[in-house]
C-alpha cells in the first residue's frame, strides 16, 4: 500500500508542474489578444503568453512588476490602475 500512494505522489509531482518565464521586464511592447489574454513581445528570447481572470482592453495601460513567474503568481501586471494575478504562462 505504501509504494502505492508512493509512485501516486511521484507521477502527480510531475504532472502538476507549472509553467514559468524570465525575462519579462525585457519586453519592448505588448498585444492585447482578447479580454483576459496579453502577449509580451519584441525582445530578447521567445514572447511570453499571460492569461489572467482581469479584463485587457486595447487601450489598456500595462507595466509589467515582476521580471521572473510562474502560473498562478499574484501581482504581475499592473493594469489600468489595478494589480493584475497570472492564471496561466507560457513562452510563444
């Protein structure tokens, strides 16, 4: 019963594994892609996909507060005047 719930926690370690990204704060500019998706871009490395729970407008104001996240990080953006949350991160 103990290898059991052994290899259990070991294949769910590796299966719930977030996504993380650097460099952010190098990024030159942003595309808003819908109301809940922003792509960091022009700059060195690959583009970074954030999904978030807030909304993105095309007019948004965005400043990016943190260089290095992960899925589910708090206070990554900072949009139109409110702290935004990462759900999802991935490099494009």
């Amino acid at each position: 019963m103990k290898k059991i719930i052994f290899w259990l926690l070991v294949f769910l370690s590796f299966s719930t594994q977030a996504d993380c990204v650097y460099g952010a704060k190098s990024k030159m500019s942003f595309v808003i892609l819908d109301s809940h998706s922003i792509l960091l871009k022009n700059g060195p490395g690959k583009d970074i996909l954030i999904k978030s729970f807030s909304f993105f407008n095309s007019g948004s104001s965005v400043t990016i507060l943190k260089d290095s996240f992960c899925d589910y990080e708090s206070a990554v953006l900072y949009v139109d005047g409110n702290v935004v949350d990462a759900q999802q991160v991935k490099w494009i």
